[in-house]
C-alpha cells in the first residue's frame, strides 16, 4: 500500500509546495498515521501506532473455564490484542488497558432464547482501532483459541464470539482527558 501527499518534508514536517511535490511513502511493517494539524503550511507526520484498545468486557457462562483461569483469560486477550496492534510493552496503551469478567449462570446466558454455554469477547476502543482485517481475523483467532484452549477443549469455538464497538472521536478518555484520535495517536505513540 502506498500513501501519497502533496507536499515535501522538512524537518519533521511536510510543507506544501505549489501543490506538486508528491512525497510516497511506502506502509511496510511500519504504518503512519498523518495527522493535518495545520502549522501555516505545514503538517506533522507521526508514526502510527496501531489500532490503539482499551477496555475489554469478557463474559462467559459459568462453568466454560476452570474456576480462577478468568485472570489468564484476561491477560492472555490483553496480549492478544497488543500483539496484533504492534504495541507490546508500550508503557502508555499497557495500564490503560482495562477489563471486567462476567461469570453469568446458564440460565442468563442465551443463544435463539434457549439456554446455552457462551463466550463473549467485547472491546471497546477508539474510532480507528481494529480497522485493518488481518487484526480483525488474527486477533479474532487468537481470543478464541485462548478460551477453546482455556476450557480445556470443552468449550465450542463456535460458542466464542468476538465483537468490538467503536467509540464517537473525541470521547475517548485516556488518563482522565477526553481526547480526540488525534490526540489519542499522539500520546500512545510517545509510549
């Protein structure tokens, strides 16, 4: 994939230049999020630094996982996640992960208004987070591996279900500041 912009760089920043500089930049292993804030004619470029997430919810009919794996569970997802995202050991994304487990009984937990033995993996996660496919279908693999494997073979991967919900720009919250996903982009990267 190949991003093109009108402009030249210049010390860290791109200056538009009669409109017909073109700068390519190739998006290998290393991807780049261009954030236009506007410096008179110049733009800053920061390295982007993956589909940034934050709160995980795992809920799960009891019984699925040994009683006390729930913690492995959780940790395992996490790493997951900061795998597919390119931000193992980043020190801001890292604590700002979050979780809660639910641990319903059968008789709460349902598929077609019947009661059954589910897994529900959920993020909830900035706008951009998430939205490249092979995160998707790799991350997506990993976490149902991790409960299938987790509930010693005993749980269906067809009962673990994966899903993410996108929050509106600029309402994120990350150290107690809402932050857009610029900002959001700005500070994991220093991380």
């Amino acid at each position: 994939m190949i991003a093109i912009i009108i402009a030249i760089k210049y010390n860290d920043h791109y200056l538009f230049l009669d409109n017909i500089a073109i700068v390519i930049l190739p998006f290998n292993s290393d991807r780049y999020i261009f954030t236009f804030t506007k410096v008179s004619t110049a733009i800053t470029v920061h390295k982007y630094i993956g589909d940034s997430a934050m709160p995980l919810t795992l809920t799960l009919t009891e019984g699925i996982l040994p009683k006390g794996f729930e913690k492995q569970a959780v940790t395992k997802i996490t790493d997951a996640m900061l795998k597919w995202h390119g931000l193992t050991g980043n020190k801001v994304m890292t604590p700002n992960i979050t979780a809660t487990v639910h641990v319903l009984p059968k008789s709460s937990t349902f598929s077609g208004g019947e009661e059954f033995s589910g897994a529900w993996v959920e993020w909830k996660v900035p706008s951009f987070a998430f939205s490249d496919r092979e995160v998707q279908l790799g991350f997506g693999d990993d976490a149902t591996n991790i409960i299938h494997e987790l509930s010693n073979g005993k749980q269906p991967r067809e009962n673990i279900y994966v899903n993410v919900v996108h929050a509106v720009d600029g309402t994120w919250n990350l150290d107690g500041q809402a932050m857009t996903n610029e900002e959001l982009g700005s500070a994991i990267s220093k991380g």
